[in-house]
C-alpha cells in the first residue's frame, strides 16, 4: 500500500506553493517529486 500525507500536511504546501514558493525548493525541502506536489495541489 502506498504512503499517504494527510489532507493538512498536502494543503500546508499547496499554500506554500500559492505563496510564491517554488515547487522545486519544496520538492526538496520535503523529498518529493515535482510531479507529486502537482498532483497535491490538483486536489484542492
């Protein structure tokens, strides 16, 4: 079964993206793939 982040932790950075963060840095920050955090923020 795959790991899941729960809903505050996704929307905690899709507000960081809002923001003005890149998607790169939080990428990073949070050892994550672009392509997951696009797939977060398509969420909500």
């Amino acid at each position: 079964m795959p790991f899941q982040y729960s809903p505050e932790f996704r929307l905690q950075l899709c507000e960081r993206m809002l923001a003005g963060e890149r998607i790169s840095s939080l990428a990073e920050e949070f050892s994550l793939s672009v392509s997951a955090l696009a797939r977060f923020c398509g969420g909500f």
